[in-house]
C-alpha cells in the first residue's frame, strides 16, 4: 500500500514546517503502532509512506487502508485543530499486480494518484491565497490592559504568523488591528502555535463579510505590490545582465 497525504501543504504554509514535521512524526508513530510485527512500514519521501503486509485478504487490505486514512485524520486534528488533513491510499497485490517489487510499487503509487485525483481538491492545494510582506500590527487580548505591537507575516484569509516578543498561549483569542494604504482593518484570532520569544502562528475565526471583503482588499493590495516588485527585481537583474 502506498498512501500520500492530501492538506499537508496547507499545513506548513498556515502552521510552520516545525508543525508539518511533527505530523509526519505522529503519523509515523501511529503507523507503525497499528502494523503487525512483520510488517514493513517506510516513508518514502515528503508525505509519502509505504506499508507492506503479507497475507492480506481483500477485506483486510481495505480495513487496513480505512485505518490509516482515520490516523492520518486524527493526527490533522491533534495538530491543528481542524479537519485539514486526509489520505489516499493505492493497493497492489502480489502476484496479480506484478512479479517483482518495482512493478508492484508502481501499481500502488498509479492507483493512489488514481484515488487522490478523484478527492475534492479543497485537501490537495492551500485553503486561501498567502500574502507575503510585513505589517506592523496591534495585538490585544480581552485579559490584558493596552495593547502590544508584533509583525504580521504569512497573511491569508484563514490566518497568519505574528513576530512578537509577548506571551500568547495556544488557543488563548487576541484581535489584530492594521492597515494597508487606506484599508484599515480589525479581525479576531485564535493562538494555534507560540514559539516561545519568537512569535505565535494565529488562525482566523469567522468574521463578518465587511470584514473579510476588507482582508481580501488588503491581501489584493500586497499581492499588487509584491508583483510591483518582482518585476523590478527581474528588470534589475535583465540590466544587470546586459539582457
């Protein structure tokens, strides 16, 4: 059985690659807890894990890749909340599939990109458009008095990293207020992440449609500018190059 990972990306765009790492951990573990003695469990790559289990009738096999497909579900949730991660499973047979191990992988990886094109494709890109730039922003948090400033990085409309010094415990609600050119704008957030003297990677709880028209303006606006300067960048380096 060969099995890939369908929102992983979106997982180490949203929560850093310290949280797609510990995903690939717990899968992992959880992995080869499940298997028998005498089964081969591997990651392949990337997202990527093999299983081998000799003997396996069809029935089984199937049980078995619905147990994978629920850990890999589980361990999404463990890690970041929220139903963001799935699996697609391919299945090959000896000797049915093929007389020798690479013609049995090949047919278990064409059969798992087969299932994987077949999900909805809400799972295998990124949920929302990712802004890069800094913005100064304000941070409060309904417990505290006054307000603490941090660096918003990784914008999109499902959430955002913030560079700040200050102490934000997981799953603790801060409001962010900030401004881009003309379009200010306030949103409620939910600590998913805090890296200790670092920063804290935030998710964004549904707002208003004024609001979330008003983000969409100004990840609209950074985007403009971002594409503003890599054209500069690559006229620069076209001079540069005497092209």
């Amino acid at each position: 059985m060969v099995s890939d990972m369908d929102g992983f990306k979106q997982i180490n765009d949203r929560f850093g690659h310290l949280e797609g790492n510990r995903v690939l951990r717990l899968f992992a573990h959880s992995l080869k807890e499940t298997s028998r003695e005498y089964d081969y469990v591997a990651r392949m790559g990337g997202d990527e894990f093999v299983v081998i289990a000799p003997g396996l009738t069809p029935e089984a096999s199937a049980r078995k890749a619905e147990q994978m497909r629920e850990l890999v579900h589980q361990v999404g949730i463990e890690v970041c909340g929220e139903d963001i991660l799935s699996l697609s499973v391919g299945k090959s047979v000896y000797p049915e599939d093929g007389l020798d191990a690479e013609k049995i992988l090949t047919e278990a990886d064409r059969r798992m990109y087969m299932q994987k094109q077949s999900q909805p494709t809400r799972k295998n890109r990124r949920m929302y458009p990712r802004a890069k730039g800094r913005l100064t922003a304000e941070i409060s948090q309904p417990d505290q008095k006054g307000a603490m400033v941090g660096i918003l990085t990784n914008l999109s409309l499902g959430g955002c990293y913030v560079e700040t010094s200050a102490i934000l415990l997981p799953k603790s609600s801060v409001r962010l207020t900030f401004s881009v050119e003309h379009t200010s704008i306030s949103l409620n957030g939910e600590v998913v992440r805090m890296d200790m003297g670092i920063g804290a990677a935030l998710r964004l709880v549904e707002e208003s449609q004024e609001s979330r028209g008003r983000l969409k303006s100004v990840l609209d606006q950074m985007a403009g500018s971002e594409d503003l300067l890599e054209r500069q960048r690559n006229r620069n380096a076209a001079a540069g190059h005497g092209i």
